[in-house]
C-alpha cells in the first residue's frame, strides 16, 4: 500500500463518519474516472461520493487527496 492510498484510506474513513454520509442514498466511490470538458478520456477523482437528496436530484462530491509539502499542479 502506497502512502498516498494510506492518506486517501484515512480521508474516505473520515467521510464516511460524518452524518449525512452513509445510508441507501449515499455512495462513496474511489478512483472513479468521469468525463471532462478539457480533456476527452476524463479525470480518476480519488474518491467521490454521490448522494440521492430527492428522486431526479443527485449531489456529487469530488476529493483529490494530497498530501504533499508543495501545492500540486493540476491541469
């Protein structure tokens, strides 16, 4: 296990303690890739978490874990 996927471990245990963020409406997601306008094969979100608030409403959530001492440049 790579030290970034340890941060990222320690980040979606953390997500997943907060209220609101667990039950049948909630997924929380890792590596998932989803489309950009940017770039045509997409972006992998490290984690990512999808919450049903009402039929047709759907809120999304992107984390990008970094744990450097530097700020991370991201096209």
């Amino acid at each position: 296990m790579t030290p970034c996927s340890q941060f990222e471990d320690v980040v979606e245990a953390g997500l997943r303690a907060l209220d609101g963020f667990s039950g049948p409406n909630v997924r929380i997601l890792r590596n998932k890739v989803y489309p950009g306008a940017k770039d045509p094969k997409g972006y992998e979100i490290d984690i990512s978490v999808k919450m049903s608030l009402t039929p047709g409403l759907t809120l999304l959530i992107i984390v990008e874990c970094k744990e450097h001492s530097r700020p991370v440049a991201r096209p």
